[in-house]
C-alpha cells in the first residue's frame, strides 16, 4: 500500500481532509443545520512556526540509535491523539508535553532493548499505535520524576505472520492498521471483521490495548470477543498466553491485558479471530416518530435473540446532521449478514417488531435505503468533518457509555441535560446507539456548540466535567469503548472498586517495577 501522508494538526491523511475553500462553501449550512452560525474560517497554525519543548535527554546509544528520532515532525505527530482537545491544541500549535524519543522497533528484540534502556535511564515509555486516542491515551505527560520520554511506535510490526484456516484464526502484528490486516487476511479469503470509526489508522495493538469497539451493533462486536491469545514485551520478561478457543483456568492472562493501555507491556502480537467474507446481506432504514420509542423497538429486536450485524438507532438531531432524516423523526437501521444463509427472514422479523412499536419504512425490504446510505457515508467522514468544523469555530465532540435498559430514560435525560447546562444556549446534544445488549445499550453522545475562541480547552473541560460527572452519577460506565487515558482517569477512579485498584497496582509493580509504561494512564 502507498504511504500517505498523516495530517499534521488534524484526523486521518492530508489527502482526505477537507480543505479551506470546501470549508467556506459549507459555512452556510451551518445555522440550517446546528441552530447556530459558523465563524469566520480559521487557519490552522503553520507548522513550520510551531516551536516544540527542545529534547531533554538523548536517544539510546549503539544499535538503537538507528531506530529512533529526535525530528520536529515525528515528535509533534506523537505528542496527540486525535480526541477534540488534543485536535485543538495542535490546531493552535501548542504543544506542551512532547516526546524527546520517538523510536520504532521492527522486531521484539528492540522492544525488549528499548525498555531495558528506558528503565536504566529512568525514561517513560508510551507504546504507540495509529495516534488515534480520543481519551489523551498517548500524549506523554508524565511525571516530572522521569528524565524524559519515549514514544515507541509499533507501526514496523504489521505482518499478518500466520493463517489457520481450519481454526478461521490468524496471528497478525501489533502495528498492522485495519486496512494493513484486511489487505493481507484478504489474500486469504478471510477478514477479521472489526470496523472501528478509526478504522483507517488504528491498529491491532491498539484495539487490543484499549478493548476497543467494532461497527457491529451485537455479537462479536468488542475486540475482545475477537482475540484468541496475545503476546506482550513488559520490562520484566514476556507475557504470553495460551491460544485457545476458551478456557475456564483462572484469571485469563490475554483479559488482562485487554484493556490494560499501555501499563502492563508492549503488545507485539495477537491470534484473532477471523471468518470469510459475507455473502448474504440484508438492511433496512425505520422510521419512528420519537427516540424513546425507537429505542423500545431497538431493545425488543435485541431481546428476540437475532442478534443483527447493526441495530444503531439515531435521535431525530443526530439523523438530521448526519443526512439521514429531517428531524422529525428518528432512525433505526437494521442490518443482518452470514457466511451461510440468506438473512432475509431475520430482517422480515425485526421489521415485524419494528412496525409493532410503529416503526415505518419506504425502500424495498433488503435494499440499501438512501437514508441508511447517507448516514453510513457521514460515518466515515465524522472525523474529518469534526476537523472542518474546528476551523468554522465549532466545538464538535462526541462521549459514549453504557447503561441498563431499565434506567436509560432517566439516564439520557440526566446526560443530555447537564451536558447542554454546561455548553449553555445555543447548543445541541444528540444520541445515537452504536451498540445493544440484551440487558441495555451503549449510548453514543455527540456535542455541537459556538467555540469561545482562544478558550476551546477551557470550554471542553467545562463540558466533559458536567457530561462525564452525570453519566457516573447516574451509574452508567465512564467509556464503553473509546478507553480510560488521561481524560477519563478521574471518573474512571469513581467507577472501579478500590480493591481492585489495589490489585491492579500490585500487578504492575510485578510487572513494571520501574513505572515506566504509560504512567498517569489508569495507575498513579
């Protein structure tokens, strides 16, 4: 595959973003759109006036050396994730914690050197994926006790390195980005079927780390329903699992890993799961006159046992501004697919309880309505859209949890409502499902609100203190797939019991005595 070039203060690859004079031209739509006007378009700040933190220690001596840079560039492209916060510092050319090392082992060796090194030198080490957290997962701001940073990138690692097709299993690199995998699984008929937004730049390792979500409304659709056995480098030996289909042998050493972000090792590897491609596929796009009464047919379909590819329901905003509806009503798209058989009859049922609950349709059942179409296209666009819009002075965020179905509506109501307090008039708050269970859903929170120029990190604090303060207060999770970081640590401390706090330190002092891996992240 042909290199592209990352953005440098933005989502994604230059080549796909979008552009000052398409930027002018969808000004007009804002106030249509958000109840309120776009600002003037700004410019980012040019790079090549952005002054970045001069290096406080030197690279690795000997062979090492060869591997790691010191470069203005590659330094600042790991200095952000890609969440709204990290996008608008970048955007204003403020970086203040930077790494002084950003090195890029092609082998497990390396890694295994690179953290001897870092621990001898007293230097953090923040392993580093596709740079797509949106929770300050990989933004080094460390402790002031350590000499300095290291970001260790795991892109060189991106082999699909073993196929098992009687087992549908695959052993693929760290560093492999979705494309990167499914172009290899690909030459193998097979696919691993993980679709995250981020799709594009995050990587296995990444995904792993941060147990992170797929497209897929139900059924296989968290990473960990994926992942067979994982390897990990940690500054005490090697961490490996036994690959097996299951296994009721005590703690599982891969499910601690998952999830772990960085704190407990360097992961190199991963057995996945993996399926040929599907061949049967079936849609289709519900109207319903309100949110809550989608979401009561949304929870019924999932309760029947059907378990489709996609049931993401859209509030009547969030279908608005993603194209998919007027706004007067919200949006169900139901989605079934198999390897094996037709699915049609499954869709037939979940329109038979959507049409129960009043949910009404225009396209031919199995098509590909032009409203679920749109929406799929805005999907992928988000981020880059998101970026367009920090240039037209909008503050554009999104958070997302989990809660039970029987305490959604009191939730939703206590989410949206202190959320829009905070941003105060005008301002929208929309919600869409981005994945069910039988015994609740995983809301998705988008935040449209006029930027206050020149205090953007200011006014998202305000915002992120009201929205993730409600959805603990209200007994939802913090994060249902986006990961703890930097950004949730406070709420995410409120949501685990201290024990296992305890437990957990305990385990990284085995492994890490030195504190080195990713500090501030989940641990002090």
């Amino acid at each position: 595959m042909s290199k592209r070039t990352r953005s440098s203060w933005g989502w994604g690859f230059e080549d796909a973003a979008i552009g000052a004079a398409e930027a002018s031209a969808a000004a007009p739509g804002i106030e249509p759109l958000f109840g309120f006007p776009a600002q003037e378009l700004e410019a980012a700040a040019p790079f090549a006036s952005v002054l970045l933190p001069e290096p406080v220690i030197e690279p690795p001596p000997g062979d090492l050396a060869a591997i790691c840079s010191q470069g203005k560039e590659d330094r600042a492209e790991h200095s952000y994730g890609s969440s709204y916060l990290d996008t608008i510092r970048a955007f204003r050319g403020v970086y203040e914690h930077v790494p002084d090392v950003v090195a890029r082992p092609s082998n497990e060796q390396q890694v295994e050197q690179l953290l001897a090194w870092a621990a001898s030198a007293n230097v953090a080490v923040i392993p580093y994926g596709g740079g797509t957290s949106v929770v300050g997962g990989v933004e080094p701001k460390v402790p002031a006790s350590f000499n300095g940073s290291c970001s260790l990138d795991l892109g060189f690692l991106d082999q699909v390195r073993e196929v098992d097709p009687v087992s549908r299993s695959a052993l693929i690199g760290a560093g492999a980005s979705g494309p990167r995998l499914e172009e290899q699984l690909g030459e193998h008929g097979l696919t691993m079927r993980f679709y995250p937004q981020s799709f594009e730049c995050s990587t296995l390792g990444g995904w792993v780390a941060t147990r992170a979500g797929g497209h897929f409304a139900t059924r296989l659709t968290h990473i960990d329903d994926l992942v067979e056995s994982v390897r990990a480098i940690t500054p005490s030996g090697v961490w490996q699992s036994r690959r097996l289909p299951g296994s009721g042998a005590g703690p599982s050493p891969d499910r601690i890993l998952l999830g772990s972000e960085g704190t407990l090792g360097v992961i190199t590897e991963a057995w996945v799961r993996v399926q040929p491609r599907p061949q049967h596929r079936a849609s289709q796009a519900v109207r319903f006159s309100d949110f809550m009464t989608g979401a009561e047919a949304a929870r019924e379909i999932v309760q029947s046992g059907l378990d489709p590819a996609n049931c993401r329901l859209l509030d009547e905003l969030e279908a608005q501004q993603t194209g998919a509806g007027d706004g007067t009503h919200s949006l169900l798209v139901i989605g079934f697919e198999s390897t094996d058989a037709s699915v049609d009859h499954d869709l037939q049922r979940a329109l038979e309880i959507a049409a129960d609950h009043g949910g009404r349709w225009d396209a031919p059942t199995g098509s590909a309505p032009a409203a679920e179409g749109n929406w799929r296209e805005a999907f992928i666009k988000m981020p880059y859209i998101r970026d367009m819009l920090v240039q037209l002075g909008v503050l554009a965020d999104t958070f997302e949890t989990a809660i039970t179905w029987d305490r959604f509506p009191a939730f939703h109501e206590a989410v949206v409502g202190a959320t829009s307090e905070a941003l105060g008039e005008p301002c929208r708050v929309s919600c869409r499902f981005t994945h069910l269970y039988p015994d609740g859903p995983a809301p998705y929170y988008t935040v449209l609100a006029p930027a206050r120029r020149g205090d953007e990190v200011a006014q998202w604090h305000e915002m992120k203190q009201a929205a993730a303060g409600a959805i603990i207060a209200a007994g939802g999770t913090i994060t249902h797939h986006h990961a703890v970081g930097r950004d949730h640590r406070a709420w995410y401390d409120e949501q685990r019991p201290d024990l296992f706090a305890a437990a957990l330190g305990a385990a990284k002092a085995e492994i890490d005595p030195a504190g080195i891996l990713n500090p501030g992240v989940l641990l002090d």
